[in-house]
C-alpha cells in the first residue's frame, strides 16, 4: 500500500501583497513610501521577533530557563 503525499506549496498573504504594492508603485499607481509598500514582508518578521523577545524576557524574569531548553534551533 503506497501513500500518498500532498506537498501545498504556494504564496502567502503578506507576499502577494508585497508583491501587489511592488508593482503599483513601480507603475507610479500609489505613491506611498517603500517603508510601507514593503511593509508586507517585514512587519511578519518584527512581530515575530517582538514575541520571541518578549518569551526570552518573560523566562529570564521568572526563572524558567527550561523554557528555552526544550527549542529545536
């Protein structure tokens, strides 16, 4: 009996509206700041950051150490 994998791949939200503002900007559609047209891709990335800093903290202030052990990096 042979299983059958099903491999989803594809682009995500935050990319196709990167991708999306890119090329409205280049074609001078909106005029926003490439701070924000790019905002897609990096906001994804700040928040992640900000929760993994906030767990470090979080298990510094209390001790718990062990937390931080049981990651696979």
């Amino acid at each position: 009996m042979s299983k059958e994998v099903t491999v989803r791949g594809g682009i995500g939200l935050p990319a196709l509206l990167g991708v999306v503002f890119i090329v409205l900007r280049l074609c001078n559609i909106i005029n926003w700041s490439w701070w924000w047209v790019l905002a897609p891709f990096w906001i994804p990335l700040a928040i992640a950051i900000v929760i993994i800093l906030i767990v470090v903290v979080i298990a510094a202030a209390t001790g718990r150490t062990d937390i931080l052990d049981d990651c696979d990096y």
